[in-house]
C-alpha cells in the first residue's frame, strides 16, 4: 500500500493534529500524504489559507480535488467554467513549486462526463499539463454504473499520458465492480478503505480489492518487498482490527473476510465439502486468513455432524444412531423458532449430550433478578450454584437485569472455576421469533463469549427473555468447562 490519505488538515483541528503526530511514527512501506482543495475563487494559492494548512504538514505528496461536473462549477461554487480551470492549474502548480508530488482527483468526473464529456477531460487535461504525477476519476455520488465507468475511463485515458486513479463510493452497490473494471480498463492507481468504511454508503472495499488483483487477476497490488501471498494471510485479521478501532461489528457476509463467506450449511454442500473443497469454494479461505465454517441447521446432513465431532476431536461413525438424534433435536428446535447455525456451543451440547457426556459441572439452583426504578435504576440479580456438594449464594448489582445476573453467576463459577477468570461477552442479541402475542412474544436470545482467542456463542428461547438469557449464560460457561475436559488441556 503506497500511500495512506491522513485527512485534511484545512478542515479541523483533529486532522491537523493527525500530521503532527505521524511525523513521529516511521513508516517502511507507506506513504502519508495530505487531502485538499483547489484553491477558492477570486484568490491566488497564495491567499488560500487551506492551501497554505497543506504545505503545513511537511509531507511530500498531496491529494487535491477539483471539480469536474459543470453543474457543481455553475450552481454550487458559482463560478465559471474557466475560472474552474485556472483554480485547478494555479493550485498545482504553485504546489509544485514547493517540490510536491501532486495527485489530483477529478470530483464527480462520472457525472461531469455525462453532462459534458468535453468539459470534464478539459479539466483532467489541464490537471495534467499543471503536473499531476497522477489523475483520478472519481465516482463521487456512487451512482455510475459499472459498464459506464469502464467506458468512461477508456476514454479518458485515450487522451491522457498521466497515469489513471479511480475512485468509487458505494451508493449503487457497485464501487469494489466499478474499481476492479476501471483497472480491466488500465488505471493502476486505486484509492479504497479497509472494509469499505466511509461517508453515506462507503467506499470500495481494500478487503476485497487486493485478493481479486492478486488471486483473479494476477497483478502485483503492494509495494514493498514481502511475498502478497503471506501478506494476505493476515488479511481477515486486519479487517477485524479496524472493525475494533471503530467500535462497529464485523460484518458477517463481508467477502473474503467475513465469518460467513466460507460457511456451509447444507447437507449436500457440506459433504461435497468436505471431499473436495472447490465444489463450493472460489478460493482456499487460508489464503486470506479466513477459515471454513460448516454450520449445523435443520438441512445438514449426516457428515455435518460427524465433521463437528472430529473439530472436537471425537470419533463418530457416520452410521451411529447419534447422529440421527443429534439431526432430529436441531430440527426440532428449528421448528420452535431456534436458529443455530451460528451458535456453535449449542449444539455442540447437542451433540456431547448425545454421545452421553456429563454437561454441566455445576447446577444452577435458583436465581432471580429484580430491578427498582427510583431516581435512578438499580438492577440485583441473585443466584445460587451447586458444585458437587457445596452451594454458593451470589448477589450482583448490573446495569441491567442480563447484566446483573451474568455477574452474579461469574461470581459463585469463580470460587471454583477460576479458570473462567478471562470469559467476556462480545455480543448479545434478543430477537422476536413471533410477534403476534404481543410483549407475551417469544423470543430467541444469541450471546458471544471469548476467552483468549477462542470465542463460541450459545442461544436460548423463551416467552421470557430473562429466562432465555440466563439459559444461554449458563451454557455459555458449562461449555467452556466442558471443552476443557474433553480436549485434556488447561485453560
């Protein structure tokens, strides 16, 4: 990756105090450079306070966008259309004048080109003839259609020697195909995020870009001098680092990335699967650090089970009436309004219930929650656990009735399974599965736990959500122990 945009810094003081700080951070591979304006009408760069804010930050490369629509020059900056390519030009080149490398992105080129296609390459032209090292064309409202912008950027690279970028946002659903057609069209310049992160929509996902250059396309996409293959290995890791850096939830039907992208269900599919991986796979998931998942539902069949076992490290014959009673109790439960193909600790209790294994190591007796609303809310919750012959009383103040009763159980499980101390609960979710009965509804809860870098999820269903939520708790812990026994090892 080449460069990374930094912001700004003619816009707020964050971005300014970004450069300030990068300056200190060396970087072996990448690039940092800095994102502006052309210059406003009726000043020369000079005069332009955010032009000046550019040269401010110390970097050697920067990004300045000017328009390119006719629609933007006339009735959103108000100024003429020559006046829009001298304020392009004066920009650049008094740019260049402090020895920069310049890339100019061509807002709303798409549009523009649509409007007037004459007028929109009179503005790249004259981006070029300043000195841009570099020319992109951006599809700024995200609205171009894939055929239109592999048109578009042949045409304009028919008129051009610079090198061509593209830029796409993702109003259409359509700027990860809009870039990789732009680059079947010859521009080798893309500007994209991680996860396709950005304003309304997004932008094109890097995360689907670089293994589609690499995989499908065979062209080198990094510059530095490590192998791209062992590089993208680390790729499903960096995509949920960001997800964490921005406090948003991984999506799970992200491409390449995503937990879903390489999970099987069905029974057909999984046994296909599991004697030939491509019968339903583009790529190997290792490739891009990602890893098969094949999901237990009511449509899988009898290899599903038996792969399950073995990822636990049991045997099971294929034959075993185990596996009839494992499938007929998810389809059972499917029927009530369960959904477990995403909940992996839940049937695997399914299935160590079947095969006769002792589940729980420690008896819930009792527990009660109850929250007081007076100023300020007071949830308690209350419970008590038998562990062999001893029982243990715990009481807990949470934020909530969920949150109060988790702690309470975490509290009575650790005075005899300390090594439970590092679980935490990376998501809990509630779901109406029939709302005709109102608040009465029942309803399926989905809770995620961790603990180091291993990470299952339980589900539960009631027509009390209280009690569907301490049902997946208590499961979500015994399974941790449990699995702890049946692979010999500690925590």
């Amino acid at each position: 990756m080449k460069y990374i945009e930094g912001g700004w810094p003619g816009s707020n003081p964050k971005d300014v105090e970004f450069f300030r700080t990068i300056k200190k951070i060396p970087l072996k591979y990448s690039e940092v450079v800095a994102f502006g304006s052309t210059r406003r009408k009726g000043l020369s760069p000079n005069e332009d306070v955010k032009l000046a804010s550019l040269l401010d930050t110390g970097v050697n490369t920067m990004v300045i966008f000017g328009k390119s629509w006719d629609l933007h020059i006339t009735e959103v900056l108000q100024t003429t259309l020559d006046e829009n390519l001298e304020m392009v030009r004066d920009s650049i080149e008094y740019l260049k004048k402090h020895d920069l490398n310049i890339i100019f992105d061509a807002e709303h080129f798409f549009d523009g080109f649509k409007s007037n296609h004459e007028y929109a390459l009179r503005v790249i032209k004259t981006a070029e003839e300043a000195g841009s090292e570099v020319i992109v064309l951006c599809d700024t409202n995200g609205g171009t259609l894939t055929p239109d912008v592999q048109n578009i950027v042949e045409k304009a690279k028919a008129e051009l020697k610079t090198p061509l970028g593209i830029h796409c946002h993702n109003d259409s659903g359509l700027a990860t195909a809009n870039t990789i057609i732009a680059i079947s069209a010859g521009v080798r310049h893309i500007q994209c995020t991680i996860n396709g992160l950005g304003e309304r929509c997004g932008n094109a996902d890097l995360c689907q870009i670089l293994p589609i250059l690499h995989f499908k396309m065979g062209l080198r996409a990094l510059y530095n001098d490590k192998p791209i293959g062992e590089q993208l290995k680390n790729l499903s890791t960096l995509s949920k680092y960001v997800y964490d850096l921005v406090n948003l939830p991984p999506d799970p039907y992200q491409p390449y990335v995503g937990k879903n992208a390489f999970a099987h269900k069905g029974g057909v599919h999984i046994d296909a699967i599991l004697k030939q991986p491509k019968a339903y796979e583009h790529i190997d998931p290792i490739l891009v650090g990602n890893r098969r998942e094949l999901s237990i539902s009511e449509l899988s069949g009898r290899a599903s089970v038996v792969n399950m076992a073995q990822g636990l490290g049991l045997k099971l014959d294929k034959r075993s009436n185990v596996v009839d009673k494992v499938l007929e109790e998810i389809k059972r439960m499917e029927a009530q309004g369960y959904r477990v193909e995403d909940a992996d600790a839940t049937v695997h209790l399914i299935l160590l219930r079947a095969m006769g294994y002792e589940l729980y190591p420690f008896k819930v007796q009792r527990w009660s929650v109850s929250t007081i609303k007076n100023g300020v809310n007071y949830t308690n919750g209350e419970i008590m656990v038998k562990v062999d012959d001893e029982v243990f009383h715990e009481v807990s103040i949470g934020v909530g009735p969920v949150h109060a009763l988790d702690q309470a159980l975490r509290k009575a499980l650790l005075k005899r399974f300390p090594q439970l101390k590092n679980i935490t609960l990376l998501n809990y979710k509630v779901t109406v599965v029939d709302s005709g009965t109102g608040t009465a509804s029942t309803v399926r809860t989905f809770i995620e736990f961790k603990d180091n870098d291993l990470q299952w999820a339980t589900t539960a269903l009631s027509e009390n959500i209280i009690e569907a939520s301490a049902t997946a708790l208590i499961d979500g812990y015994a399974y941790r122990l449990i699995l702890n026994e049946i692979r010999g090892s500690k925590l």
